[in-house]
C-alpha cells in the first residue's frame, strides 16, 4: 500500500536520486577516509590527516569524470537490480507459504444419508408413513 501514498513520477525520480547521491557522497566519503587512514604512517595526527587527504584528493576524480559516473552508475543499477529481484523472489516465496490449503475432499461414507434413503444397515422406515 505504500506505493500508492508516493508522489508521482517526476518527484519521485528526483527524490530517489537525491538519496542515491547522498549515498554515494556519505558510502564514498568513508571508503576513502578509511583507505587514507590505513595507509598513512603511524601515529593518530598522520593518520587523520591521511584520512582528510585521502577524502580531498580522490573526491574529483570520483564523483566529477564523466566515466567513473557511468561506471557508478551502472554498478548501482546492477546492484539494485538484484536487491529488487531477490526482494521479489521472497515474496513468491513467502506468498506460497502462505495460500490457501485445498479443502479436503470428503470420504462419501461418512456423509449423512440424503433425504428419502435409509442409512446404511437399518430397514426404510417409509413403508410406516
């Protein structure tokens, strides 16, 4: 039901790429920060300042060639594309769990007898009537 509370179209494509950059900045930001800080020398200030330089150098080249946006791209589309696809496979899944038993079928010999026919074992009684 929630996707029918969403906004149309053209805000929703704005505000998912909105959340992707932001993703990428925050996702890029620490992946650099923490390669900076691991190849830094020792002591915690030249780690630090590693972690920064690291951040401030490689942040051009990644997010403002042409190329490496595509590639981004892509690898985000792929990404998302199997996190969707498995999200659609657990619901089948989870869906089949789920449906309705067939009903059972009844043995005829423990239904009631039909109205006008004797039950099985005693003399018909409609000869009295």
């Amino acid at each position: 039901m929630e996707e029918y509370a969403r906004e149309p179209c053209p805000w929703r494509i704005v505000d998912d790429c909105g959340g992707a950059f932001t993703m990428g900045v925050i996702g890029g930001g620490v992946f650099q920060a923490i390669k900076g800080f691991r190849n830094a020398p020792v002591g915690i200030r030249h780690r630090m300042r590693g972690s920064v330089n690291a951040v401030r150098i490689r942040a051009p080249q990644i997010g403002g060639g042409p190329l490496a946006m595509v590639g981004s791209a892509m690898m985000g589309g792929i990404l998302l594309a199997l996190i969707e696809g498995v999200g659609i496979l657990l619901t089948r899944y989870t869906a089949q769990q789920f449906r309705n038993a067939p009903p059972f079928l009844e043995d005829p010999s423990q239904l009631p007898p039909k109205e006008g026919t004797p039950a099985p074992g005693y003399p018909s009684y409609q000869q009295y009537h």
